[in-house]
C-alpha cells in the first residue's frame, strides 16, 4: 500500500473562487459541479473544486469554441 495520499499537494478552490476565475455566478459553478462536468469534493455543506479540475475545465472550453 502506498503511503501517499491521493490529495496530497492538490490546491482546493472554494466556489466562490472558480467563480472568480471563471467570471461566472456561483450558481452556474453549483450547476456545473451537480451535473457532473466539474468534479468536486464535498466538505461539509461546501464543495471544494482542485484547480487543476478548473484549468483543465477552462482549457477544453476554449479549445471547444476557438
């Protein structure tokens, strides 16, 4: 068994900040993590979305639309 763990060194964006970075609402993030399109980790009542989810996010809608 490995000792790493699986989140180790992974950076966690509150919704408000993909928000932020994304120039949406914070609705449209709750809608994209419940659809499934943007994977989250829920911590408490929260979600936590990894930046590295956001960019590759980010990266494939711009390469969709280019």
């Amino acid at each position: 068994m490995s000792s790493q763990r699986p989140f180790d060194g992974v950076r966690f964006c509150t919704v408000a900040e993909v928000a932020a970075r994304m120039r949406v609402s914070k609705m449209t993030v709750y809608r994209l993590v419940h659809n499934g399109e943007l994977p989250a980790v829920r911590v408490g009542r929260s979600f936590r979305v990894p930046e590295h989810v956001v960019e590759e996010y980010l990266s494939r809608a711009y390469t969709e639309t280019a």
